[in-house]
C-alpha cells in the first residue's frame, strides 16, 4: 500500500481508532423552494442523459426551457428545444399558496411541484434523450399544455446579436435562424429543425483558405436534422395563439384535457428523420432514479459550519454536469444546458433564449477544459468520454491542416476551435495574400496550440484513474505531440539551417503563454505540458507492456510516441525576484495580452511542482512573489488561482478563495453563477471551484502517495469519499479535537482506502 499522509500544511492528530463516522450510502438532501419564481432566471436545474431544463413556476403556470446537447443549426448556434406551459384549472399552484414547493430531488434526479391537493414531476431519462412530466391531483382539473416557440418564423442574427454563433463580427448580411417545422398530428406534435447543407463550415473553409481540400474536412452540421415529438395522449388540440415572454414574441401550439386526475406528457428528442423508441415512464422513472442513486455512490464531499454552503453547491454544480452524462457532445463551458433568457444575464442583451455569448458551436479550450478536471477525482470519468470523442471527431481535420498548410504531420488544435476542427473564422483573423495561413491572425490566440494537452492528459489520467480502455484515443494522443515536435522544427528551418538549438533542444518560438504572454521563447507552460503528457504517455506504454527490452536495451517500436522527443524538450525557465527563484512565464515574451497566469500552470494542470514535489518552493514563490500573478489573482469566472493555493498547500487563500467561488451566484438557484468572463450559469467558474476544492480534501504524490486534507482549515469538520488513481476509492474524515484531547486546536482523521470493494489500508 502507497503511503498516506495526513496535511502538509496543518498540524493533525491522526487518530487509529475504528472508521465509523463516513456513510456507506450517501443520499443527497433535496434542495426545495417554497414560492413560485419571478421569470426564467429563477429556473431550477432538470435533466439527464444529454438533456437539460429549466424549470420555473410563474404566476402559477409551470414553465420549463428544453436544451439537447448537440442541436447547432447552420449558424452553429446551440438551439433550444423550445419552452413548455403547463395551466391547470381550478389552480392547485396559484400564487401565494402557503402549501407550494418546488423541490430537486437530486437522488432521484428529478423536479416535483407539489401543493397539498396536486403534484408535477418531470425527469429525463438518463439512457435516452426523453423527458417525462406525469401530472397527479386528488382533484378532478381541467389542464392546458402549451408549446412555446420564438422560431415560429426566420430571424434575422443581428451584428449585437452574433456572439451567439460561430459568425461573430464577420457576420454575413444574410444570417438568419431559419423557422422550424412543427406539426400537429391527433394527440402527438412534432418539432423539428433542418439546417441547410449550406453553413458556417463553408464559410470557414473559404475564409482559412481550404477549399480544396473541403471534402475530406469533418462537417457534423449541414444538413443536420434535430428536434422531438411531444406525445399528449389525454391531450386535444385547440389551435395556437402569439405572445410575448420578456424580451421575445412566441407562438404557442396548445393542447387542452378536461377531468384530469393522472396523466403523463412526453417528449422524444433526437437527431434524423425518425423519433427512437424510449421506455414508459415507470420503467424510465425507476432506471433513472437508480442511476442517480449510484452517481452519488460515486462520491461526495460533507462539511459542516462555514463550508456547508460550499459543499451544497459543489453537490449542485456536480447535478449539472450530471444532465449530460452520456451526450454526444461536451457540456459547454458557457451555460452548459442551462442558459435562460439572456435579458437576466445581460439588459443589453435583449436576444431570444437561444442566446449565450462565445458561441454554441465554438469551444474555447481554455474555459471548457475546468468543466471536466474535476470529474477525475468525482468518479465520474464515463462523463468525460463526450468530450474526449469530440476532440477524436476533429483529429483528421486537425492532422489535414497541418499537412496543408505547413507540409508536417501532427494536429494543429488552435484556441476558439469549431466543432468541426477549425479555428473560429473571425478569431482566425485577416491574412495578407501569401502569409502563413495556418496561423491565427489574433493578439489573443495566434501561436496558442497547446490547450489540446490537457485533454491528452485527461484521457491518460482516465485510464489511470478507472481503467478506461483509451485505445482508440491513441492517435489522439500521438498527433498532439507529434505537432510539437514537427512544427518547431519546422519553424526553426525557416528561420535558419538548424532544427534545433545549441543543445539539441527545440527551440518553441513563437509560442504562447496562455492567451497573456504573446510572441514568448519556451513558454513554460508549453514546456510542462509536453513534458507531464509524453510522461503519462511512458506509463501509459509501460502499463500496455508495449516498451519491450531486447538485445540493443529497451525497444520502443509499439509505442505511441518516440520517446526520444523527451530529450529535445527544453527546460522550464527559471528566474529571480526578489531574490527567490520563481517559475518564469518564458524565457522573453513581447506582450501581456490577457488576465492568466501561465507560470502557475506547471503546478496545475501539469503538477510538475506542488506538495510531494520538488522544488515547492520555487512554485510557492512564483505564487507569493510574481507580481503579475499577484495582480491578476482572482476568484472571478475561470480564475484558478483557488486550484493554485490548494495544490502548494496555502491554506489561507485556498479557503478564501474557494469560499468565493462556491458562493451562491446572483440568480435563485445557487449554482447558476453570473456570466463571469463568458455567459450564465458559468460552468468554468463551477468547474474550477470543484476542482480546488477538491484538491484541498485530498492530493497524490508522484509515486501515488495519497495526502488527505493538505490544504483543509483544521476548523472546518468534513468528511469525503474521492477517487484517485489506480481504480482506489478514498474515504476520510477531519474533525475538531475535543477539548478533553490535547493538543488543542489540532484535528483528528479517519480514513479508509477500497479497491474493488476490498481495504486496502484502514485508520
């Protein structure tokens, strides 16, 4: 058994006394409201599978947004599905009612609406893209269903409009969201959108100079058909009617039954010409219930006092991500399935619910990596998979640009990357007739190519983690590093006859620190990151049993990488302040463009430095003494330095800056925080919190050594169940030290270490 150590940054007690104080089922408590909601921002979180709602009660009508992972039109803007009514009549849920509650129910993970005499629940399937709302009431009532929709017709995507598209500030004359197809039939309606074959890909394409190679390039959405069936069966049409919600006219498609006392609506999403069967709504209810029961087996954090409000919502935010566990595609960084009317988030922006700015196709790689970190130590790396097929769907486009425009191997993964490979076409920038077309023309991003890393180093550490067969990934993680090498050298032959410099070392210029240190020499961040990703890739081949030894030594053949790439990375730079060594962004850069810290990324996300580590104090000088780092530290949006202060066990500002980020956001549910650099909810603030916390509870050593509470306030009680590498579960408790044991003011802990259900160490 790998050691165990118990706080490197307070002192503990550690007690060797029986484990009895952590749960064997861990049931999550409901999070309840007891009045109805003001609009749309005052929304509740529902879903599964790839499918989230909001759902609000206004006025006494139940209103729910339905958003599908994946629904991108021609403009590739993230489309909702549409907006649900639900009235009955006499009104168990009119306003004022002191019996009202609206309450998710995250073990079951669904949403009941209840009043002494009625109760709404609605839930998603977890296995398809279905959502169930089953109405029960003691009394007979009579109910209306309606079918709210702004895409009744065309919209024009006006120039203050565009940032919800993959357009931006190039935006043709002619952008428009083109109406939807919706027809009633009996008791059933179908809605569905139909892109052109026509889209932003073309335009990109064009725009990044690749049209002859424009049919071997990936296109995931001309042509593309999505939406659903809404099946009524105790439900009868009575005709539409036009209305305005906030800022937004709609047309509604209205259903009508009298004398209800039970009755169940669904609605089918899907992709293609023909809606998938799904199961009744009791053998959905009972599997999806069963489900979220198990996903919270999985893990937990517990804390009492102070950090309960912050574990509450660390629980809430991981719900979230929760609803797209199985989608096709990732849970976007800027809203995830979640947004809602964006005259809340923004009065400047009084645009239909389809709205978020950074786009809905569009992945800035940056933001959208800190909505999965955490989900390593969650348990929940089955979660990641969407995002991990997403970045393989894009491989061969990637690999294509770089034999196109440079004449190398290796994919070229640019920031502001398009669901189909590309750059952005208005991040891409404007290019003189006969300049280096591969690169963006952007003062944030040109030279940025390493945010892919994080992703090749999240798919190994999957592996490591749950033993998750990543094979099919391994051309993933080969083209990535293959770049590195290949367009260095490549750049350095144009600039000279050498590939390499003086010590036979790539020379990685121009690169990029982040979107913040431009037009840098050896970026250090770019540095750890081949340096962290072609390790794991070692023991990764190692653990594959694929570095043979023969007669010549070790024979590296079958490997996903020649390892000998290793000896050309350069080392990170290095340099003084104050006297103290410190992590340097690079060795020279021209510019500060942005508000990061890329000196700090060789502490996280490439653990090169931290607790356990060499050289801690390097890291920690870089924290305490780097005056940009100190200047631009934060807990707004997708800050890290909360992830920062845990992983060098700085306890202080960990928990100060933890506590900001878990705070309760400014709308009803506490989970949806304010748009921060990007759009509401934010789901790169969530992410980023859930990882620093996290990382305050419990850390690795690079010889898998587990240290339990390194950056935890010794006054703060808690307990955990996390995961760590090598398929082990974690278990552990902290408490105050009674009055009666000394030392005073120290913390006692407990834990237990499983495998397989089986204990592996016990104290």
């Amino acid at each position: 058994m790998k050691s165990i150590t118990t706080s490197l940054a307070v002192g503990i007690v550690l007690l060797f006394n029986s484990f009895n104080a952590i749960a064997a089922d861990y049931v999550p408590d409901d999070y309840i409201w007891t009045s109805q909601s003001k609009n749309s921002s005052e929304s509740m979180p529902c879903g599964g599978h790839d499918v989230g709602m909001n759902v609000w009660v206004e006025n006494g009508d139940i209103l729910f947004y339905v958003s599908r992972s994946g629904m991108f039109d021609e403009n590739n803007t993230l489309l909702k599905a549409g907006r649900f009514r639900i009235c009955l009549s006499p009104n168990p849920f009119e306003k004022g009612r002191e019996d009202f509650k609206q309450i998710l129910c995250l073990n079951d993970g669904a949403v009941y609406i209840k009043s002494n005499t009625a109760e709404i629940c609605l839930w998603a399937d977890v296995f398809t893209s279905a959502i169930y709302t089953e109405i029960t009431s003691k009394e007979n009532v009579d109910a209306t269903l309606s079918y709210e929709t702004w895409r009744y017709k065309d919209r024009p995507v006006t120039k203050d409009e565009c940032q919800q598209c993959s357009y931006k500030w190039v935006l043709p004359s002619d952008c428009t969201t083109y109406q939807d197809s919706i027809q009633v039939n009996g008791k059933k309606l179908a809605f569905w959108h139909k892109n052109r074959e026509k889209t932003v890909f073309d335009f990109t394409v064009s725009r990044e100079h690749l049209d002859s190679i424009k049919s071997e390039l990936y296109n995931p959405i001309g042509g593309l058909r999505f939406g659903g069936e809404v099946n009524a069966p105790d439900f009868s049409f009575i005709g539409t009617s036009d209305g305005v919600y906030e800022s937004t006219d709609y047309r509604s498609w209205n259903f009508k039954a009298q004398d209800l006392r039970k009755s169940t609506i669904t609605i089918n999403l899907y992709d293609g010409d023909t809606a998938p069967f799904i199961p009744s709504a009791k053998e959905s209810r009972k599997r999806s219930a069963q489900w979220w029961h198990a996903y919270w087996q999985r893990s937990y954090i517990i804390a009492d006092g102070e950090a309960k409000n912050i574990v509450r919502n660390y629980e809430l935010f991981r719900y979230m991500l929760g609803c797209n566990a199985y989608g096709e595609w990732p849970t976007k960084f800027n809203g995830g399935l979640f947004t809602f009317d964006p005259i809340f988030v923004d009065d400047k922006t009084p645009f239909t619910p389809d709205y978020r700015r950074w786009g809905g196709g569009t992945m800035t790689a940056q933001n959208q990596r800190l909505v999965y970190w955490g989900m390593l130590k969650s348990g929940d790396t089955d979660m990641m998979i969407a995002q991990f097929d997403t970045y393989l769907r894009m491989l061969p486009a990637a690999v294509k640009r770089s034999q196109y425009y440079w004449g190398h191997d290796g994919a070229s993964f640019t920031e502001q990357l398009e669901n189909f490979g590309l750059p952005n076409p208005a991040e891409y920038g404007k290019h003189a007739d006969g300049s280096d077309y591969g690169t963006e023309r952007n003062a944030w991003l040109e030279y940025l190519w390493d945010t892919s890393l994080e992703f090749c180093s999240m798919i190994l550490y999957a592996h490591e983690y749950s033993n998750l067969d990543i094979t099919k990934y391994e051309p993933l993680l080969r083209e990535c590093l293959l770049f590195f090498d290949e367009h260095y050298q490549y750049l350095a032959k144009q600039r000279g006859a050498k590939a390499l410099n003086g010590d036979g070392k790539l020379v990685l210029y121009p690169s990029s620190g982040c979107e913040t240190y431009k037009m840098t020499y050896n970026a250090s961040s770019t540095i750890a990151a081949l340096k962290t990703v072609l390790d794991q890739c070692e023991r990764y081949d190692s653990d594959m049993n694929r570095i043979k030894e023969d007669s010549t030594g070790l024979n590296y053949d079958d490997c996903i990488i020649d390892y000998n790439l290793k000896n050309r990375i350069p080392d990170i730079p290095i340099h003084v302040i104050s006297g103290d060594s410190c992590i340097a962004p690079a060795v020279v850069w021209e510019r500060i463009q942005n508000v990061e810290s890329p000196q700090l990324y060789p502490v996280f996300p490439w653990r090169i430095y931290g607790l356990g580590r060499p050289d801690l104090n390097i890291a920690r000088n870089t924290y305490t003494n780097d005056p940009h780092v100190i200047e631009m530290r934060s807990s707004k949006g997708w800050k890290q330095d909360n992830i920062w202060a845990a992983c060098l066990g700085i306890t202080v500002e960990a928990k100060q800056l933890t506590t900001e980020k878990f705070a309760d956001g400014p709308f009803r549910f506490p989970a949806f925080w304010d748009q921060g650099f990007d759009w509401a909810p934010d789901c790169n603030r969530g992410g980023s919190a859930m990882i620093g916390l996290q990382e305050m509870l419990l850390q690795e050593a690079p010889d898998g050594s587990l240290l339990l509470f390194p950056a935890w306030p010794k006054e703060w009680d808690a307990s955990f169940r996390l995961n760590a590498t090598d398929g082990r579960v974690v278990e552990a408790e902290i408490k105050k030290a009674p009055s009666n044991l000394p030392p005073k003011g120290e913390a006692m802990i407990s834990y237990v270490v499983k495998k397989d259900g089986k204990i592996l160490d016990k104290k």
